[in-house]
C-alpha cells in the first residue's frame, strides 16, 4: 500500500497516477457530477494512447437522470473509450497500467462535500485479479442490441446473480401497439463465475 488519503488528498494522488499512466485506466464511478470538470483534462491521457473505461450508474437512477449529469456524461463520453452503464453499480475503483489500485469510498467523478477514505495499492497480481472479479474485460465489450442493432447497452444482474446486457434505447422498447419489455442478453463470462 503507498497511500491512504482522504477526500481532500485523493484528487492530487489521482492526479499523479493518471499522468503516469500509459496504458489503461479502469475506473468505476457511480455519478457523474460537477467534480468532473476538473478531472476532464486529466482524463486527456487518452491522447497520449490510455485507454479509459469507464462504469457508471445507469440514467433509471434519479441523480444520474438529471440534465446536468447528462450533459457531463456526454462530455466523458468524448473523452473516453468506453463508458458502460451498470444497473445500482455502487463499487468505488480505480485500476491504472494493471498494476495500481486505488479502492475506496469516495465516487471519483462526482464527489463533492463527503468524508472518504481511498486506498492506492501496488501489484500486477492483486490489479488483475480485481479487474478479473468485476469481469471488466467482458463488461467493456457491451454486444450490438440484437433488436435496435443499437450501441446503448447497461449491465444489469437478475435476483439470480446472472449477469445480462440490456437495450435502454427509448425507441427500441416501442412498438406501434405500445410497450414491450427490453432486449436482454445474458452475459457469458470466460472466468467461470
Ligand atoms: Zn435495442
């Protein structure tokens, strides 16, 4: 472990990291809010070839609803590679290279006047093995809606803890007679979970 910050101290340790980094950049953040302002130049090492992937909450969540959340989320959009919506996602991590971990409670992308405490921790084995259990390789290969032909695609997990993607395209839930459920797929993982 090289740092244990709270909320004040993390977004300079993030910082550093993200200008080191020359990889990947695997981040999970519930909300996206203001506090992305300041992030979105830091999150340019895209430029330079990093590849970012992120996961958000889904837009059914009220915060994540509202205009200004939309709008910002447009913005990472542009900025990032992939952004993946997860259904009541709440995990709070930052994978940087494959080998820093930076775990906690503090949402990176929208914190704003809460007390948090974030972890960065040093390891190839440990990065790996966490981006293993929250199965990001698959997550950020979100398949075509299979209805709509369509690219918004969430991840949702059933009572059963299956994992399935699921089409929220407005007009794809839309028929000349009216509603109709979803398109869903369930996801196939390769780690045997
Ligand atoms: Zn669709």
């Amino acid at each position: 472990m090289t740092d244990v910050d709270d909320e004040r101290d993390f977004y300079g340790t993030f910082s550093g990291e993200i200008r080191q980094a020359r990889q990947s950049l695997w981040l999970w953040a519930p909300w996206v809010a203001n506090r992305i302002r300041s992030l979105l130049p830091e999150l340019r090492a895209a430029d330079r070839g990093v590849q970012i992937k992120v996961f958000i909450r889904d837009d059914t969540d009220q915060l994540q609803r509202k205009d200004t959340s939309q709008s910002l989320i447009a913005d990472l959009r542009a900025v990032a590679h992939t952004v993946i919506p997860m259904h009541v996602m709440h995990q709070k991590i930052a994978v940087i290279d494959e080998r820093t971990v930076m775990l906690g409670s503090l949402n990176v992308l929208s914190q704003s006047w809460t007390r948090e405490v974030m972890l960065t921790m040093r390891g190839a084995y440990f990065a790996r093995k966490l981006l293993a259990h929250e199965h990001a390789e698959t997550f950020a290969r979100p398949p075509r809606c299979g209805r709509c032909k369509g690219a918004e695609i969430e991840i949702r997990r059933g009572k059963n803890g299956t994992w399935y993607w699921r089409c929220y395209a407005a007009p794809c839930k839309t028929t000349p007679s009216g509603r109709t459920p979803p398109w869903t797929q369930d996801i196939r993982l390769t780690s045997g979970r």
